[in-house]
C-alpha cells in the first residue's frame, strides 16, 4: 500500500475515533442503473465499523478540486479486510462520476469509520424513509435490527430486489412516501411497541419527513435523521450538505 497523503493524515488526526487508509478497489460492479457496487480493501482490519457508520472518501484528480464524499459501508468483511460501498450515481457530482468510473485497481484514500448514527437497542419495530442515496444505510441497519424486533422502510428510490431485511415500501414521488407513513407505522404503534425512525435523504425531503413523524407523534427522541445531500447545490467540500442557508437561496 502506498503512504497516505498529508492532507488525509492530518484531516484524520482532527477526526475522533478515525483513521486514515490508502485503500484499493478490487471489485466494481451496477446493482442498479442508478447504484454502483465499490468493494474497497486495504488496511481495515481494524475499522470497527458498525451498521450505518460510513467512510468519507477523496474523490477529485488533483488538490484543486479535492472533495471528499462520505458513503455507508454497506458491507465489512474485517477478516478479508474489505469494505463494501453502495454509492448513488443520480446527480453526476464528484462523487458520483468517481464511481461510475471506478475499475479494479484503482487507489483512493479513505477515512472512518464516521457517524454517529446507530441502531436503538430499545425499539421494538425500526422504520427507515430514506432516498436512493440512504439506501445503503437503510440495508445495513435494518439488517442489524435486535433479534425479535421488525423493520420496514420507505424508499424514494427505483425498486431495488436486494433490500436487505427491511419490507421496503418503493416510491416515485414524494407525496406518495409521505401518505405511506401514516400506515407504515399503525401497526407497530397498535400493537404498543417502541417505534425508532430513521431518515436518510435529501435535506428538504428529509425536512418534510421528519415534520410527517412529528405529527404522527414521534418525538425528536424517536428519530434520527440526516442530510446526505441537498438539491439546490453541491454538498461542501467536506462531503456534507450546507444545512445553514435556507433551501432555494443562491450558493455563495
């Protein structure tokens, strides 16, 4: 393996509970026209990443247009010492055309494991609304959902056939997943069990499902929920979406 970058060292020296890895891509593949397979290997013995943890990768040619992209781990082999990325390629951005182009062979730098995000130990049934690009997060966490517990998921997204082991509710619009919540969570909630949601999309999708929850009754105690993007600009350099403007405001 080659040394790491400066930049990649230093940034991963500021980052609690992470470290940086020169990484290879040993395996590429479409599971669907909008979504590439990318195993990693390397160094990650020691990763010790949990479901919904991700790895924030360098994507760009040069430092002068360096960006970094964070993707789940859909999948971690610590024995093989592989790391399984799901990335969205719909938007076309740096991230996006870096996987699309990505073959076997190819070298990038790496640094995780990253996020706070974890499944909650006490609920009873796990709901996950996501968009194509929480899909990754929604397969991993409801794959590791307490032995006992249900999960079931709403996605903005093509269907996809390996959705892990939620029930995935597949939708096309917007409206359609927002009307979905309701009944997606009257059977857990009929029964008296704890219900915990998560949300993993757009910004102001993400918004707009979380205002959903609220009046649904989920307090903020019940739900996670995270920007990967936002629709009205490219996320900042260090791969999140500006959350300090308001949605519709011109890029600086």
């Amino acid at each position: 393996m080659a040394p790491l970058s400066q930049r990649t060292r230093d940034l991963a020296a500021r980052l609690e509970g992470a470290d940086g890895y020169d990484l290879e891509v040993a395996s590429a593949r479409w599971v669907a026209p909008w979504l590439r397979e990318l195993v990693l290997s390397g160094p990650l013995g020691a990763l010790g990443a949990v479901p919904g943890q991700d790895l924030m990768v360098a994507v760009g040619a040069d430092e002068e247009w360096l960006r970094w992209r964070r993707y789940t781990i859909a999948g971690f082999d610590a024995d093989a010492r592989r790391a399984t990325l799901w990335v969205s390629t719909h938007s076309m951005g740096p991230g996006a055309r870096w996987a699309a182009a990505a073959v076997p062979g190819d070298r990038v730098e790496a640094i995780g494991p990253r996020g706070k995000v974890r499944v909650d130990p006490r609920a009873a049934h796990h709901l996950f609304a996501v968009d194509d690009a929480g899909v990754a997060a929604m397969r991993a966490m409801a794959a590791a959902v307490p032995e006992g517990a249900t999960a079931s998921s709403l996605a903005l997204a093509a269907p996809l056939d390996d959705a892990g082991a939620a029930t995935a509710g597949w939708f096309d619009d917007v409206a359609g997943l927002l009307d979905a919540i309701p009944g997606a969570l009257a059977g857990a909630r009929g029964d008296g069990r704890a219900v915990h949601a998560y949300v993993f999309c757009e910004l102001g999708l993400m918004r707009r499902v979380v205002a959903r929850l609220a009046e649904e009754g989920l307090g903020a105690d019940d739900v996670d929920a995270k920007p990967y993007w936002r629709a009205d600009r490219p996320n900042e350099a260090h791969g999140e979406p500006d959350k300090s403007t308001p949605l519709g405001e011109p890029a600086r």
